[in-house]
C-alpha cells in the first residue's frame, strides 16, 4: 500500500472509531423530563318533569254520572343519578292563587267546576306546593324516569253548567 492509501485506512479507522464514540455519547447523555396534567369534569345535578293532561272525561251526563268523578294522570320526572328532587303543583291559573289549594277550578267561560289533586290513590293528602294544607312528592333520580302519580277527584257535578272545562296547572321540580 502505499502512503496515500494507509493514510485513507487510518482516517477511515478513526472516523469509524469516532462515529461509534459519538453514538455512545448521545446515548450515555440523553436525559427524559416529565410533567402530569390535570383531567377534570363537572357534572351538573339536572331534572326535566313533563306530563299528560288529566282527562275527568269528554261526554259526562252530569244527570247520570257518579260522583265523584276521578281520574289519574302521570308525570315523568328524570333526575341525574342521586339528585334529590321534589315535585310541586301550584293550585291552577283559575283558584285566585299559587296556594290557593282549596279553590281549584275549572272554568268554562265564566262557569266553573271544582276539582282537586292528590298524591295518593285514596285521595286524602292534596298535591301542592307544600305550604298550608297541601303535600309534595319527593324522590332521588337514578338517570332514568320515574313516574308520579296525579289523582284528581270532581268531588260534586250539582248543578253544573254544560262546557268543556279547564284549568292549567304548574308543575315545579325542585332539585
């Protein structure tokens, strides 16, 4: 070989040997960091509440229907999971009052029809607001819907006016 080759061998050998020197460094100094982070979320306490009407009837003979008259009704009430929740009426657009328990009416034009609602199917504690003599429904959500039961009760057609009759209440949800 002659000097010029040998030479070209040895830098070649040395380039080798430092490549490999290199690589050993980086891999001898690499280093890692590490952080964490936060993953959060907040879920609400949420209800709805819908209903359908409270139909006492569409053709009563007030001359050969009994009375009283009852009929039932369901609300669907959906709480998140282990809300707490209670259910209110007021006492209907036509009572002269939110808690005016005593005085629902439906109204035909200016004629009117007493009625009431109640928690229970025997039909002694009034549906209402909670104040004075009336009584809510309480419950916990599971995420799922629950029914409440609404019983109404025309405790008296005497002398009753023929109409359709109707009243609005409102249904408040608590939670």
């Amino acid at each position: 070989m002659n000097t010029f080759s040998k030479q070209a061998v040895k830098f070649k050998r040395i380039a080798l040997g430092l490549g490999l020197a290199l690589t050993a460094t980086v891999g001898a100094n690499a280093t890692t960091a590490q952080n964490t982070f936060q993953v959060t979320a907040t879920i609400t306490s949420s209800c709805t509440v819908s209903g359908s009407a409270l139909n006492f009837g569409s053709a009563i003979d007030p001359l050969a229907a009994g009375v009283p008259l009852d009929a039932t009704s369901a609300l669907t009430v959906t709480c998140s999971n282990t809300t707490p929740y209670a259910v209110s009426l007021n006492a209907g657009t036509n009572a002269g009052g939110a808690s005016n328990f005593t005085a629902r009416t439906m109204k035909s034009g200016a004629n009117t029809l007493g009625y009431q609602l109640y928690l229970d199917s025997g039909r002694t504690t009034v549906f209402g607001d909670g104040t004075s003599s009336s009584s809510t429904k309480s419950g916990t959500g599971t995420g799922s819907s629950q029914t409440v039961n609404v019983y109404g009760r025309v405790p008296s057609l005497s002398g009753v006016v023929p109409g359709t009759y109707t009243d609005t209440v409102t249904v408040t949800i608590t939670y």
